[in-house]
C-alpha cells in the first residue's frame, strides 16, 4: 500500500509539473505583443504537453484507481471519489484535448511561418484566439479542487 501511495503521490507531482510547465507558457504568450515570441511560448506549451501533461493525467488515473482497488474503495458508491473522477473526466475528456487542439494549430501555423519567412494571416489568428487560454486556466483551476475533494471527503 505505501507503495502505491509513493507512485500515485510521483504521478500527482509529475502532473503539476505538466500543468505548470504546459499553462505559464499560454499565460505568458497571452501577455506578449511579439508574434514570434508568442508563437514560441506556445510551441513550447504545446510540447510540454505531450512530454508532461498528458503522461502525467495517465499515471494520476492509473496510480489511483490502483490505490482505491488495493484499499477495497469503491470508485462509484463512494461521493467524493466519483466527484474527483468527474473532475478528472472532465480535464481528460474536454479541457486538455481543446487546450491541445489551440496549440497543436499555433505550432503547425509557426512552422509554415517559419519556413515560408512571413507571419500568415492565420498565425495572427491563432495567436489572437484565447482557447488555449481558458482551458489551461480551467485545469489549472481543477487543481485545488481535485485536491480539497480527497483531503476533506465531504459526501
């Protein structure tokens, strides 16, 4: 059991390391007036995405199921445990993939704008658009409510 307290508590540090590493890029690029330097803060998040964020949603949700089987936790009867899976649902199945979409499109656009040696018309548009931002603000905000839910159990 301690062990995979260890391992879950590993996945939680390593899945803030991804949110810290994925959304303070977004924050930043959102304050900048450089397009070449918001195209480059947002391939970073996008990068940091797939190398942190998202492995580190994979071993949250694999360490804990894992934990709640080892314990004998039912994961649908107990409240404040199938709160925290909605929560997670939700970053996994709708905040993260839209967050990624934005970026994936902004670091494709940077490429093309590179390679062509022009900013496109559609760079601009998508460095203009706030997806990436308001859900990487939205899973950040899940965060201390992922945490409040198992610390204080409340149903």
């Amino acid at each position: 059991m301690t062990l995979l307290r260890f391992l879950h508590i590993l996945a939680i540090l390593y899945l803030t390391v991804g949110i810290g590493n994925t959304v303070v890029p977004v924050w930043k690029a959102w304050r900048r007036q450089d397009l070449g330097e918001q195209a480059m803060l947002l391939s970073d998040a996008q990068r940091n995405e797939s190398m942190f964020l998202l492995p580190g949603l994979i071993a949250v949700a694999v360490t804990g199921y894992a934990w709640a089987a080892n314990e004998d936790i039912n994961v649908i009867t107990t409240g404040w445990l199938l709160a925290l899976q909605i929560v997670l649902a939700l970053n996994v199945f709708i905040f993260v993939p839209l967050m990624g979409i934005g970026l994936r499109r902004v670091h494709f656009l940077s490429l093309q704008s590179r390679k062509s040696g022009e900013v496109s018309e559609e760079l601009r548009s998508a460095l203009a658009d706030n997806v990436p931002l308001v859900f990487g603000t939205l899973i950040a905000a899940s965060i201390p409510v992922m945490v409040w839910l198992p610390v204080f159990k409340p149903f």
